[in-house]
C-alpha cells in the first residue's frame, strides 16, 4: 500500500469501499468512507458487531458532519464547542437522509471532533468525516498499534502508521438533549 503521505491513493481507497486502520485518542481505529454502505458491512463483519448498534463519525471539523445532523444538530453542539476538539462523542440528531447503516436503531448519530492531530489531520486532507470504531473483534480489547492491526486484520485493512494518544479509555459518550452519559 502507498504511504500515508499519499492522500489520493487513501482517498481512492475509501472511495472502493476500502476500510483503514489509524491511530486515534485511546487505540486504533477501524475506518472508511460514512457513505459507502459495503465499506461500513465490512467493518461490521471484521468486528462481529451488529449494525443495531450504531457507529461514531470523527471530523477535524462539525461542518464534516452536517450532511449527517438535522438542522437543530448544531444548536445542540454550540453548547458544547469547549469540549471539542476533545475526547467527546456527542449523540446528536440525525438527519432523515442519513443511513441507517451508521445509526442503526436510533434516530441520533454520534459524531465527534477529534483531538488526534494525525486522525484529525487524515479528516481535514480527505475534507469528509470518517467511520471511527474501536480496531478489535467485539468483546475483545481495541488494538493499540499498527503491527497489532496488521496481525489482526492482515490484508482486508489498510492500516495507517501512527501513535495513538494518551487517553486510556474510548471517548466519552454524552446525549445533549438530555445531558445524559452513556459512556464516561
């Protein structure tokens, strides 16, 4: 696979429906293109997770997510602009065109600015958010390094070199509306 100096090829990549391996806040991440419904099956397929669930968009920015939110979604994260970029994954209103492939069974999508400069770096040079879950198979732990993914997930990924940051737990899960928790 080319560096990851090579924008385009990792953007061509994503647009075949590719899923990548990159460092995040805590762990590596498994990712792809929020779009390409084959490319969330595959990740769902790698990990042994059930769409139902839902899935976490990271960006560099909230604009990479409003094709995603319904309109009050940006009232709702205004009030939280000091957390981010941050370790915190809002549950935000989706919008009524955004797939059910990245909310599952619910009506919000969770949707983060992330504070890794390299994933942050990746969102900004791609200009998208991206599909951000835990690199592991469901109930396992998350993967903490590239060679981890590799031996894990071997050729159906393309895993991105990087260092993860210094967090020790996922990001924090917090619903606006109700100022709820779900994750601390």
């Amino acid at each position: 696979m080319p560096p990851l100096t090579d924008i385009a090829a990792i953007r061509r990549h994503l647009q075949r429906g590719g899923v990548i391996a990159y460092a995040t806040e805590s762990c590596y991440g498994l990712g792809c293109d929020p779009r390409k419904r084959k490319a969330v099956q595959k990740i769902l397929r790698l990990k042994g997770r059930p769409q139902s669930k839902g899935l976490i968009l990271i960006g560099s920015d909230f604009s990479q997510f409003r094709r995603y939110l319904a309109p009050v979604a940006p009232d709702l994260a205004a009030r939280f602009k000091d957390y981010w970029p941050g370790p915190y994954t809002l549950l935000l209103p989706a919008a009524r065109r955004c797939p059910k492939w990245l909310t599952g069974e619910h009506t919000k999508l969770a949707v983060r600015v992330t504070a890794h400069p390299g994933a942050a770096r990746l969102c900004r040079a791609l200009g998208m958010a991206l599909v951000s879950t835990s690199a592991n198979r469901a109930g396992r732990p998350a993967l903490k390094t590239a060679r981890a993914c590799r031996r894990e997930f071997g050729s159906k990924v393309w895993v991105l070199p990087g260092r993860i940051g210094r967090r020790r737990r996922p990001s924090t899960i917090i619903d606006p509306a109700s100022g709820g928790v779900l994750r601390a």
